[in-house]
C-alpha cells in the first residue's frame, strides 16, 4: 500500500504548480488536506488534494488540470501527515512547486485577483468583499468542495452553480507578469531558482527559467517575495511566451508554455527533454500515424510556427474550422506561421492550438490522479 500511495502522490505532483500560463484555480493546502469529510479518514491527507484535483478536472472536462496551492510553514512538519507525506510537501516547496508562507492570509484571493483564477476554499471572505469586488460580482470565482455520491463536486458561495469561473487578470498583474523578479535571499525557489550562489547566481536561474514564475505580492504597492517578505528586484522584461494546449477525441489532455528560448516537440513519444508525449491517449491507428516526434513548435517574434518533422504528414485547421475542403496539408520538413484561432492537426481527432481557442468537452471521463490509491484509504460517503 505505501508504494501505491507514493504512485498517487507522485501524480499529484504533477498537477501541482506556482505557474501563471498554467495554473486553474487557487487553494490552501492546509485546508484542504483537513476536508475529513471527503472520505472519512485520517485528520490530515495529502491524497485529498487529488481528489479535489479529480473533482476540477471533471468540472472542467479536462485532463491534467494544476492548482496552485498556498501552504503555510507549519504544515511541512504538521504530526497529523505521515513522514512520507510532510517529505512530499518539503520537496514540492524546496521545487517551487507550492508556495509556502509563515502567515498565508489572504495571499490567496491575492494570487487569485492577479491572475483571475477560481479559489477553492470553504471560507467565506465577507470582511474581505470590498477589496476584492469579484467575491460578490462574479459567481463562482469562490467554490467550496464538498462530498458527493463519486467524490467531491463544487457548491458556489454565490449563486449556487458548480462550475469554477475565470476571471480576467487585474491591472496590477497584468504588469507584475510583464517583468521577471529577483528575490536578495540565496535558494529563494520561487524568485531565484533554487540552491545557493548568491545573488548573480540566483538572477541567472530567474533568466533561465521565467516562465514559471509566479506573481509577486504586493505590500504597500512593492514587489515582495511572499516566502522572504523581502523586496523583489526587476531582473527586465519576461519573453513572451503562449499557452497551447493539445486535444485528443475532443477532450484537452494537456497544456503547455512555448518560449522564445525553447522549441518544443509533439509525437508519440519524443526523445527530446520537455517533449509532449502524445502516445498514452492514442488508439493503436494514431500510433501507427504519428511520429515519436511528430511537430516542432517555436515561437518567434511572437508568431507561433509549426514545423512538421514527422515521416506522414500533418494538417492545419485554420480557424478551427473541420471541414475537409479548407485543411492545409503541411508536409513533412514544411514550416508554417499558426494563425491566432488556426490549430494543426496530426491525425483525425488529435489537434494543437492555443489553449483559449480549443474548447473540450468529450464524452470522455479525464485521467484521476486517484487511480492507484488503495480503496481503504478512500473511504468515500455513500450515495
């Protein structure tokens, strides 16, 4: 049982991160791990994460759905986890991966107003409605998870509804994402990288990989690392980048940032490091069709271009559009700008594009991050 807990954990971590472009929703860890009613168990369990992880993926009938989680210091040596389980939470916050916080507040609905995201959460926040308007305007920017006949589902604190609402990025995110931050403390993971070297060593790091980084806080109108408390320094303009997604039988299974700094390849099982592996949701024919390394994305000057690179062929949708007569054959070794709402198609049914120009909704049911838990430890309420 402990290796399929580790299995599950394992996955979990995958759909866990502080990144912008790719986060969904916005949650505390502290609670969450703490919803006992969810199935029964222990006063504290990782593994009620996944399951609330489960729950937004069905709601948004998408596959590999990440959260963006705020953990407070205290949980990485909380007795009510296992050791395993406060060792996963150590490595997630030594990665970046969540951010942790000595006095978490409201760096939630903070995260959320900057990037327009959902918050999952049980508390209600009526002290706090009149700096942030959207807890009232927009129902179903705050969701409680709740138990339900096949897990947890999503009640609204306003209006009711189940389904998790974006909002737009306010103002002050907008330009807080438009440059990449710095953070004075040596290891910072969330504005440095990780690991030690100082300060040039740090701003290395940031340079390398700022895709990712999450939104500053603001104290008094000041960039501030939420971890340190400490001021941010401005290390210049972050790349431009877009969000693609790819969408397979109708269902998105996954989304990805593209960078100037780094092509990415799609097939069905690409070699090459940050490759979009295709082939675990593909029938037997797809296989046969598509490459290992099918397509090669870069983005230059802003303008996404797609190289073929595969031995069949692929097609472009412009405009989305599914009609046979208007698909453009993009042969192998064939390069081509992808319009705005154009998507490339590498097989019937199996599609790229940018992620707010590809809609799901398949009768498919999304992969759980739950499905090597052990049935004794998922205790869920009866119908």
């Amino acid at each position: 049982m402990r290796f399929e807990i580790s299995k599950v954990l394992d996955a979990i971590e995958g759909r866990v991160c502080t990144d912008p472009s790719l986060a969904r929703a916005v949650l505390d860890l502290a609670e969450v791990i703490r919803y006992q009613d969810l199935d029964g168990g222990r006063p504290a369990s990782l593994l009620r994460l996944g399951m609330v992880i489960d729950a937004l993926s069905r709601q948004m009938e998408e596959d590999s759905v990440p959260v963006y989680a705020v953990v407070h210091r205290a949980l990485l040596s909380d007795a009510d986890l296992t050791s395993n389980e406060r060792m996963v939470v150590r490595r997630w916050a030594d990665d970046g991966l969540v951010e942790v916080l000595d006095n978490p507040g409201d760096r939630m609905l903070e995260v959320a107003d900057l990037l327009g995201l959902p918050v999952l959460t049980r508390v209600r926040f009526d002290g706090l409605r009149g700096r942030f308007p959207w807890l009232v305007e927009q129902p179903g920017r705050v969701l409680a998870p709740v138990p339900g006949a096949g897990g947890p589902v999503f009640v609204a604190h306003v209006g009711g509804g189940p389904t998790p609402v974006e909002g737009d990025r306010s103002p002050a995110g907008a330009k807080l994402l438009a440059r990449q931050w710095r953070c004075p403390e040596p290891g910072c993971a969330l504005f440095g990288g990780g690991g030690g070297g100082g300060a040039f060593a740090d701003l290395a790091r940031v340079e390398r990989a700022p895709a990712g980084q999450p939104p500053p806080a603001l104290r008094n109108g000041v960039p501030t690392c939420p971890r340190h408390g400490t001021r941010l320094g401005d290390a210049g303009p972050r790349p431009r980048s877009e969000v693609l997604a790819v969408r397979i039988g109708g269902l998105v299974r996954r989304r990805f940032v593209l960078t100037e700094e780094q092509p990415v390849l799609v097939g069905r099982a690409p070699d090459a490091s940050g490759g979009i592996v295709l082939g675990q949701w593909l029938n037997d024919e797809a296989r046969r069709w598509i490459s290992r390394s099918h397509l090669r994305l870069e983005l230059r000057v802003g303008e996404v271009i797609v190289t073929d690179v595969s031995t069949n062929g692929s097609g472009i949708r412009p405009h989305g559009s599914m009609t046979e007569a208007e698909r453009v054959p993009l042969a192998p070794n064939q390069s081509r700008v992808l319009g705005g709402a154009d998507m490339v198609e590498l097989y019937p049914g199996v599609q790229v594009g940018r992620a707010g120009e590809l809609p799901t909704g398949a009768p498919f049911t999304p992969t759980s991050v739950m499905a090597e838990a052990p049935t004794m430890a998922m205790r869920l309420p009866r119908p």
